[in-house]
C-alpha cells in the first residue's frame, strides 16, 4: 500500500487535470466516430490509429482511477486500498464493459470475424453505441 503512495495522484493536480481535459477530447472524438460506424466505413489509417489510441487512453484511464484520491466530505481519500474499493463500488464496471469492448473490436473481431458473416460481427454496431455510455461517465 505505501509502495503505490507516489504514484497516487490528487483529483485536483495538474497532471489530473491536463488528463481530464484530454479525456474530453477523446469522447468529443467517440461522439462523432461512433453513430458513423454504424455505417459501411472503410478501414482508413487515420480512423484505425484513432481507435487504438482510444483504446489505450481509456484502458490508462482505469489505471489511473485506481491511483486518484477521491472526495470524502471536506477532505480527499488519499489511502490506496480505500481508492482502490471506491473505483470498484462505483465505474468500474461500466469502465471495465467499455474497455473490453474497445479491446474486442481491435483485436478480436477483426481476427475472427473480418469479411465472415456471423450474427457476433452483426453486434459490433451494437457494441459501438454501447461505448457512448463513457460520456456520462465523464460528465
């Protein structure tokens, strides 16, 4: 537990907050990307370098919430484990949802699935609007 103090961040540093105001960037990005895959887009570089780091943003982004203090009353939790509980009680899963979602369709889907028919690649519109939910997890 006090190995991890150092690397425990406090929700109004600097480095908090030039990672939130990137996050919004990443989510205006996801506002406008995700209803568009719901049509045929081609494979473009640009849109596959886009989402890998997404899916890498979002995957630290977890990490990270494990390592912020979180508000407790008038102070700031800053004990790890206890951070660590708060994050599960709370958007983890939601978080953990998202994220695995970005990883399949990355990784998986295209391994699997790319030029097949399947009722699975038939879910992957699905499982993009299902990454819209982040917004309110930010907001």
């Amino acid at each position: 537990s006090k190995a991890l103090n150092p690397l425990l961040l406090h929700p109004d540093s600097l480095i908090r907050a030039l990672w939130d105001t990137l996050s919004f960037f990443i989510v205006g990005y996801d506002i406008i990307m995700v209803p568009m895959q719901a049509f045929p887009l081609q494979a473009v570089s640009v849109i596959l370098i886009m989402d890998w780091i997404t899916g890498s943003f979002w995957t630290f982004d977890m990490i990270l919430s494990f390592l912020t203090g979180v508000p407790q009353g008038e102070r700031i939790e800053m004990r790890p484990w206890r951070i660590f509980l708060r994050y599960l009680k709370t958007f983890f899963l939601i978080d953990f949802l998202l994220v695995a979602i970005d990883w399949y369709l990355l990784v998986i889907n295209p391994i699997f699935f790319e030029g097949q028919h399947s009722e699975l690649a038939d879910s992957r519109a699905v499982l993009r609007i299902g990454k819209t939910m982040r917004i309110a997890r930010v907001l």
